[in-house]
C-alpha cells in the first residue's frame, strides 16, 4: 500500500449550479445549491486514500460547523488527520463555485489554510520521511509549500508540486520539486512566461520532469527518460462537474507513482474522468476497482 502524505487546503466547498455565468452586476436564477467537502489539498488525500493509499495529511480547519463536517469526512476516508490543526480563532475554508455549462469558477477564501504553518510540516517530519510521495499545492503559504519541498528533498521523498491555483513560482521550487503538475496555464504563470506560448515549449523549459494536465485530451509528460513530451490521451466520458478533476489526477499519479511514470500517467487520466461524472469535487473519485474497471474496459 503506498504511503502519501498531503500538505494543503482543506476547504467546505458552497456550489450554485446555474445555466450561464452572471455577468458583473447580473442577478441570475440557479437551479441547485449544494456544500460539497474540498479543498485542494484535501481532495487529493481523498483521491489518493479512496485508490487504497495509506495518506496522512496536514493543514488546518477552524473550529466551526463547516471545520468539524470536513474533518469527519476527511477521516472517514480514513486520511490520518493527526497534522491537521483546529483554530479556535479562524473559520474554515471555503470555496464558492458556480458550475455551468460544463465549467466552473471558484473563489477560495483560504481562512485557516492561510496558518498552515512550516513547523506544521516539520511535526510531520516521520511521516513524511517514510513517504513513497508527498503532495501539495498552492493554497497554504508559501514558506510552507518550499518547507514541504525542501523536507521531501532531504528524506529523499519524490515531491509533487501542482501550482495551483496559478502563481508564480520561485526559479529554485523547480529544481526542488519532483515533479510538477500544472494545467498549461498556470505552467505559464508558473515560468513567468507569457500565456501564448506552445504549451510543449513551456514543458521544455521546466528544469524538473512536467506532468501537464488538459481537461478531456489527457495528459503530456516528459521527464529525463521522455525527453520530448510524450500525450497521454483522455478517457471519454460524460462531464457533469469538472471541479476537482486535476486533484483527482494528482492523488492518483501519487499513487501510481511507483509503477512508473507512463503508466501513472495514464490511470491519472482514467480517474480524472471518472471524477467529472458525478457533482462535487469529491463525489464522482473512483476507488481502485471502479479504476480498474475503466482501464480494462478501454483496453479492450
Ligand atoms: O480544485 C478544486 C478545489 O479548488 C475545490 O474543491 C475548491 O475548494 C478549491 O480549492
């Protein structure tokens, strides 16, 4: 069973399902609303621990309603939330997201994931030096995303920075993290490069093997033994809400890491899909024999 560890957002996730965006000062009638458990970090762990991972996580919630539902979720996926701290003076995070048309738009409001603090993640120190992969993203700070990436660097632990949302990134995170996966474009942000260029000549650039996520076409990867990027097709299938589909991805690829980059890769793709065919970030993540089904399937 391998070992993952998630250092990130643990955020209640408030989704309007509506026909169209509203415009600015537009007031529109949606057709749904619903709490939904998220956070990126979060849905990671989820991702990961339901594909049959052991997964320890660390971040932090408020001591609130919200606070106390998703550390109950969280550990009946049965994540190890011993590094997750409760504050009593801060709110748990959100996230309102409207759904339509097949897309999403999101504004976090990180609240308790904003004090997911350095020596957090060196208390998690053990757990994170037995690691077979650690995950984080961009919504904790930053001092904690380089002290998660410099640990993992020194136990030796493959690291998997997803710089989301888009940021940014400092030159040396590149060299320190493992693996980095982006969308194309927050891997332009990440570079500081500018939003038109070809999405392989930016995968090119990165000094550390690039995973790159693109929505129903799949995945592009290239690393030291895939030198030239390398298209992973996507699995087809009927979108409902395409929110946490990249943190499926990530989850999975951890978890799969072992088998090698290729074939990681491609069970990503498949459990990303299989996440966008059901409501909430979390909902639609398939265990491992719901994964092996699709695989089989398409191998067909
Ligand atoms: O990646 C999807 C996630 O982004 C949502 O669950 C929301 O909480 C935001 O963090």
């Amino acid at each position: 069973m391998p070992r993952i560890v998630v250092v990130g957002s643990i955020n209640m996730d408030l989704v309007t399902l509506a026909p169209r965006f509203p415009g600015p000062g537009e007031t529109l009638l949606g057709s749904r609303f619903l709490t939904a458990h998220g956070g990126k970090g979060a849905n990671q762990a989820v991702a990961a621990a339901r594909l049959g991972a052991s997964v320890s996580m660390v971040g932090a919630l408020g001591r609130d309603a919200f606070g106390d539902q998703l550390h109950a979720g969280l550990a009946q996926e049965g994540i190890d939330l011993a590094h997750v701290a409760r504050l009593d003076d801060e709110g748990s995070g959100t996230a309102s997201i409207t759904v339509a048309e097949g897309e999403n738009q999101i504004i976090v409001v990180p609240a308790a994931n904003a004090r997911v603090s350095p020596a957090q993640v060196e208390t998690a120190r053990a757990s994170i030096a037995q690691a077979d992969a650690v995950l984080v993203q961009l919504e904790i700070p930053f001092d904690t995303v380089e002290a998660t990436l410099r640990l993992a660097r020194r136990e030796n632990v493959p690291a998997i920075l997803n710089p989301a949302p888009a940021q940014k990134l400092p030159a040396e995170w590149l060299q320190l993290a493992s693996y980095l996966t982006p969308n194309q474009h927050e891997l332009a942000t990440a570079l500081g490069a500018g939003a038109a260029t070809d999405f392989r000549e930016l995968m090119r650039r990165a000094p550390c093997p690039v995973v790159l996520t693109r929505g129903s076409e799949g995945a592009w990867y290239r690393d030291a033994a895939h030198p030239e990027p390398v298209h992973q097709p996507g699995f087809k299938v009927e979108v409902v809400d395409s929110t946490g589909a990249g943190d499926t991805f990530n989850g999975a690829l951890a978890v799969f890491l072992r088998e090698g980059l290729p074939q990681a890769v491609r069970k990503a793709c498949a459990a990303a899909a299989l996440s966008v065919t059901k409501l909430g970030a979390q909902g639609g993540m398939p265990t491992a024999r719901e994964l092996e089904t699709l695989l089989t399937r398409q191998a067909k």
